[in-house]
C-alpha cells in the first residue's frame, strides 16, 4: 500500500510555516528570515519514503494586500485551500490566526486538520495548556499539538499523524524529486534571503530577484541575477558605498549555492530600477507571480 497527498501549510505571516516545511523534509527548501512576508510564492516540498509521498506546501502568510503583488500572494494561498487532502494550520501561543472566513473554509471542506501551536520553547506550560483547551473547544474535530520547528519539539508525532491521515494514492512526482522548483527559482530566493537579512525597513519589500542567466560548466556553475528595485532611490541603497553591499551579498549568496549545488558558483549581480513593479502586471507576470 502506498500513500500520498498534498499537505498544505497555513498560517499568518512569520509564523514559522517555512521553518515547519524544511524542519519535516530535513532539506532547506523555503528560504527563512524574521521578517514577515519572506515567502511570496507557493513552493512544494516533497518527503519520499518507500511507501509514502508526502507533498508539503508552504504559502505566504495569510494578509489583507495592500499592493498588487500581495493580491497574487494571496492566490497561492487561496490554491492551497483547493487541493488539500490534508491542512496544518499553523499558529502560535503569541497570536491566533484571526481569519474567520479561511477556518471556516477549512472546517467546512471535512478534509482533516492538524492545528499546530508553534513556538511552545517561548512560553509557559500554562500558556501552551490554555491555548491548546482554547483551540479544542472551538474545534473540537481537529488534532491540536503543541510543537517547536525551530527545535523539533513534537514533530515526530506530527510526521506519523500526517502518515496515518494520507489517502492511499501513487506519487504525485518522481520519488527522486525535492521539490516542484527548477534550480533557477532556488538560486533567486538565496540572494533575496540575503537582501532580507541585511537590509532594513522597506528595501526588502521592495526588491525581486531574476535569474538572466544559469550556465552549467561542468565543474563550475555561471549565473547572472538582476535585483530588480521600485525606485531609484533603492538602487544606491542596495549597491553601497563603492559596491560593497552588493558585494556582500554576492559573497554570502555564492556560498550557500556552492553548497546547494555542489559545484563551484560565479556569479553576476546586478540592479535595476523596474519602477512600481508591485503594482504592475505585465512585471509580476515576467516574475512569475501570474502563472501559477
């Protein structure tokens, strides 16, 4: 007997649902920051086994859009919501997920719900206990588990949950296959981790990252990124005095992809002033946001 599904991860901003993802699967698939709204696509992640092909998938945190860009985001989730064969909805002891109509949604599909309360390591046993009842009560249907993704508290009990509740099914994707991603993809979202990381206030948001370029030498890996800005103003920001940020970025994304292809990496930034890109169509399509 072998079993497969889609397991769909939701929550609100920085909840901890790429940290989830990567914690279940044991490979960095989702980049994670402190920030809020690092996740902008729906990106897959699959755990082979055997017997089982679990298909996870982490969304953007659940928001009111404000920009154009966010209105697509916010489709990855509402796509998420459609093909489920199971939900974890993701939360934590600081804040609920205050979204009456998606809960709705989900309790209203009969499809089985794992509510996780992230982020137990920071409070108290009281705290967990009462935000557990609290989530019983109101969903009585539903398996609520404390846990920690950051430290891996429970999540062998949610793993063998997610086994037990998976329909019966053949894979969904080649049982060699990490994720649904092309390489491309991977390569953009390492160099945004590190605009995410070591820029602050509105830079991050501001910025997309394209692969012009990926040229695969044998021992050595060519690519080309544009950073993509909203103003001109973000541009000098984002290269520094005398180049050194963009630099610095280059260097520490080079690394980790040096790691995640296990090859030898030479790469090209570069910036570009694409004005107002979060609003506009005909960029968020061109950055991938309206073919999914």
């Amino acid at each position: 007997m072998h079993k497969a599904g889609f397991v769909n991860i939701i929550g609100d901003p920085n909840v901890g649902k790429s940290t989830l993802m990567n914690a279940l699967i044991g490979e960095k698939i989702s980049i994670i920051t402190p920030k809020a709204q690092t996740t902008r696509h729906r990106i897959m992640g699959l755990l082979n086994g055997d017997d089982y092909q679990v298909v996870f998938s982490d969304t953007p945190g659940v928001l009111k859009p404000g920009y154009k860009l966010q209105q697509y985001m916010m489709r990855f989730v509402r796509s998420a919501l459609d093909d489920a064969d199971l939900f974890i909805v993701l939360t934590d002891l600081q804040k609920d997920f205050d979204h009456p109509h998606i809960l709705k949604q989900i309790k209203d599909s009969g499809i089985p719900v794992l509510l996780l309360i992230n982020k137990v390591d920071l409070g108290t046993q009281d705290q967990v206990v009462y935000k557990s009842e609290q989530w019983k009560k109101n969903f009585p249907d539903w398996l609520v588990l404390p846990i920690s993704a950051l430290v891996g508290f429970n999540l062998d009990q949610v793993f063998d949950k997610i086994l037990e509740l998976l329909p019966e099914s053949p894979p969904f994707f080649p049982k060699d296959d990490l994720t649904d991603k092309p390489m491309r993809f991977f390569v953009a979202e390492m160099v945004r981790e590190k605009i995410l990381m070591n820029y602050q206030q509105e830079i991050p948001y501001s910025v997309e990252v394209i692969v012009e370029s990926y040229k695969d030498e044998g021992n050595l890996v060519r690519i080309r990124c544009v950073i993509h800005v909203a103003r001109e103003s973000q541009k000098g920001i984002i290269i520094g005095q005398q180049g050194k940020m963009l630099k610095k970025i280059g260097t520490l994304a080079r690394k980790e992809m040096e790691t995640f292809i296990g090859k030898k990496v030479f790469l090209e930034l570069h910036v570009k002033v694409s004005k107002n890109w979060r609003e506009s169509e005909s960029h968020l399509k061109r950055f991938g946001y309206l073919d999914q």
